[in-house]
C-alpha cells in the first residue's frame, strides 16, 4: 500500500480500497449544518472526506442504507438519497442475515441494533476494508468493536476497520 491508500498489484493494476457506507455518513453529509459544536464539526469532516478522498476508494452501500436514508422528512430523505445516488449496493444476502444474527447472539449488539448488525455483516461478507459510520453508540464503539472483531474471525472472517470520516482523511 502507498501512502495514498491504494494497492497496486504485480501487473501495477490500482486496486482501491473498499469502503461501505452506513446511512449515518449519509445523514451527516446532507444535513442542514447542526447548532451544536462537535455534530458541526462531524458534519464538516463528512463534506472534507466526501470531496477529498471518496474517490481513493471503490465506495458501497447497501439496500438498507437506501431504506433508512429514504425515512424521515421528505426533503432531506430526497438529499440523503440523492447523495447515494450511482454508488453500487451491495447485496443484502440470507448468508448476510444470518450472521448479523450471530452478531446479536454473540453479545456484539443488543437485540435492538438489528439493522446496525446487518450493516456490520454486509460489509464483513463482502470483504469490504472499512465501514464508514458515525453511530458511536452501536457500531464505532471500542466495547463493541472488539466483540465484533472477535465474532467475525470466529467465524473465519476479516472484519472491517470501522471508522469515521475522520479517521479515514489522508495523512
């Protein structure tokens, strides 16, 4: 890997990192600007990344990301999804939906984190290298992360790095 994030392979084909993007990233990045400090400077990190460094990665959603950004006030569902617009989905699999169960069986999440589970496993079984979210509470969490982590390669899979926006800016 260089210093810009991408893998070159033998033939010097790019091979971009893989990123999935839960609906949070979304939300933040359309959002009207928050009043509150630190949502503000979330916010601002979602715009840096979205116009800086997307394009150093091959970006994903999922059809769950489109049914939660589609929720809500009409006008700012029509922002969420029109941001998501031409991003490839990937596919919300029974192998996908099963294993987000295990997630929620294993203790990773509680039971009403069902869809931050699935999130979880979308990006897990597809091989994606990170899950982009600003949901502290149920994803980007050092108390679930390590469960997850866990879970995952128990299972004999490479989880993905979860992050923000922030943590995923160059250098």
């Amino acid at each position: 890997m260089n210093r810009t994030g991408l893998l070159f392979t033998s033939s010097r084909h790019i091979v971009k990192p893989k990123v999935y993007i839960e609906t949070s990233v979304v939300s933040y990045l359309t959002a009207r600007p928050s009043r509150d400090l630190i949502v503000a400077a979330n916010q601002q990190s979602t715009t840096d990344w979205w116009k800086e460094r997307k394009s150093s990665f091959d970006v994903f959603i999922s059809s769950l990301v489109e049914e939660e950004a589609s929720g809500g006030d009409p006008d700012a569902a029509e922002r969420r999804l029109k941001a998501l617009r031409g991003i490839p989905s990937l596919t919300l699999s029974q192998e996908a939906l099963m294993f987000s169960k295990q997630l929620l069986a294993g203790g990773s999440l509680p039971q009403k984190a069902a869809e931050d589970a699935m999130h979880i496993a979308i990006a897990t079984l597809n091989g994606i290298d990170y899950l982009l979210t600003w949901n502290f509470k149920h994803i980007a969490n050092a108390s679930v992360r390590w469960k997850v982590e866990r879970i995952c390669r128990e299972n004999g899979f490479e989880p993905a790095t979860i992050c923000t926006p922030q943590e995923l800016m160059e250098d």
